[in-house]
C-alpha cells in the first residue's frame, strides 16, 4: 500500500506541475490506464487540483515579481 501511496503521491506532483499523462505515467511508474482510473477517485482528483493550484500562485508570484524589477 505504501508502494501505491508513493506512485499516487509521484502522480499528482506531476500532473500538479503541468505533465501529460504519458509523462505522469512514466514518473509514478504505472500505465496510463491507471492514471485515468486514479482520476475518477474524487480524492486524487482534488490533491491534483490543489497541487496545480499551489503551482499556479507559485509561477504568478514569480512573474509579478519579476515584472516589477
């Protein structure tokens, strides 16, 4: 279970940060088929949707900051 926790944990980092799902697939080290049933669970669905969130403010705040130097 723990080795499942980690993939799921590897997934949402990397759909969080903008991959594909191939390339999702590749970092957790599943099928694709898998990430697609992981995102019909609610749960996975939105620590993704956090994640792209978080990643979001991340980048906006770095080109506020940088449109104003």
């Amino acid at each position: 279970m723990i080795q499942n926790d980690t993939r799921k944990g590897r997934a949402i980092e990397a759909l969080g940060a903008g991959l594909s799902i191939t390339e999702t697939s590749e970092k957790a080290d599943v099928s694709r088929k898998t990430v697609y049933r992981w995102l019909d669970d609610d749960v996975f669905k939105n620590a993704v949707l956090e994640r792209q969130n978080e990643t979001l403010e991340r980048v906006s705040k770095r080109l506020s900051s940088l449109a104003l130097q």
